[in-house]
C-alpha cells in the first residue's frame, strides 16, 4: 500500500514537473479564442473611421491590417504600426514639386548666384512643402 | 556665375521677400493655394532676374541654368 501511494505520488510530481513549461503556451492557446468584442476600447462618440487622417495619425494598424489581426495582436486601439507606409495622393503630388523643381531651382540657384542663391532656393522648396503638407 | 555685387543684390531681395511672404502667411493666414501660387511666384521672379542679369552680363551658364528653372517653374504650374 505504502508502495502504491509511493509511486503515485512520484507519477503526479513528475507529471506536474515535465507538464509546467507547457502551462503558460496552453493558456495562452486557451485565451486566443476569446471573441474580440470583449477587448475593444472605447474611442468618444464623434469617432468616424472615415474622416480626414492628418500626417501625424499615418501608419495605424487598420490601414494595413485586418481588425481581426490588430484585435489579436495589441492593436485594439489602433495605434499605429512601425512600419512603411504607401503615400497618398496629397503627399505624392506634395512630394512631386521638390523633386523636380525644387533640385532644379537649387542647382541654377548655385549656378547663377552662387552659394547664397542655391540657400534661398532651398528655403523657397521647403517652405512650399510645408505649406502643401500641413 | 554671376559677378558678386548682382548675386548678392539679388539674393538679398529674394530673402526679403521670402521672409515676407511667411510672414504674412503666419499673420494673415491666407489660402494653401495663394501662399503656393506667391512661392512659384517669387522664384519665377527670382531666375526673370538672373536671366536678364545674365544676358546682361554675357554669362552663359547662368542664363541657361535661368532658362532651364524658368521652363520648369511654369510646367509645374501645369502639373
């Protein structure tokens, strides 16, 4: 009898020994399937996924991801997501002006005034990038 | 290049109207679209400048590289 306890108990502790590193991977299997809804984050009345996102907002998860994949992976608020993000129509056509006219205007500014005109066209190109930006 | 005393006449002017024209977009805010148009504008005047300066002055690099700015200053009006 003493025997028999003996080697149940020794099953059940080593059972629980090899079974431990498992327990945190299970219950984290166990929590995936809980539904989405239970995690989402309340946002204030006037929000619209529609609206006109401003330079600073680019790059959130559901620009580039699924709600279900943002849900499941920390992104239930949306934040945004370190990685490359497309440029819209604003910005490219922003972008555009700098790289053609703006080098050009810098290299005749260099060429024809020298050093303080290749400054000035550079101020002139940034500062109509700000302005078509913001 | 063109001769010293032009260039810095010239750039001193494109300067102040520059600072000029920001700050009348801080105080006055006018439309993206005006303050847009202003800064083609200006630097449409700015190489006018250096072409004539240029042709004045016999300096043929100068009046090429205005030339060349000038007609893709306008084509960006355009695209």
């Amino acid at each position: 009898m003493k025997k028999c306890l003996l080697s149940i108990v020794s099953a059940a502790l080593c059972l629980s020994l090899v079974m431990t590193p498992f327990v945190p991977v299970a219950a984290a299997y166990a929590d995936e399937g809980s539904p989405a809804e239970s995690s989402e984050i309340y946002v204030g009345d006037n929000y619209d996924e529609n609206y006109d996102i401003s330079l600073f907002e680019r790059g959130r998860c559901t620009d580039s991801y699924s709600k279900a994949w943002c849900d499941s992976h920390g992104f239930a608020n949306n934040r945004t997501v370190p990685h490359k993000v497309k440029l819209n129509v604003k910005e490219e056509s922003c972008l555009r002006d700098p790289y053609l006219a703006g080098t050009a205007e810098v290299i005749a500014g260099l060429v024809t005034t020298g050093p303080g005109g290749g400054l000035f066209a550079t101020a002139m190109t940034s500062c109509r990038l700000f302005t078509c930006m913001f | 290049m063109l001769s010293q005393n032009q260039s810095r006449y010239l750039t001193t002017i494109g300067f102040a109207l520059l600072a000029l024209l920001f700050a009348s977009d801080l105080l006055l805010k006018p439309p993206k679209e005006l303050v847009l148009l202003a800064i083609d504008c200006l630097s449409a005047l700015y190489f006018t400048a250096t072409l004539f300066v240029g042709l004045k002055e016999r300096k043929k690099g100068a009046v090429v590289a205005s030339a060349v700015c000038l007609i893709i200053i306008i084509a960006s009006f355009f695209i």
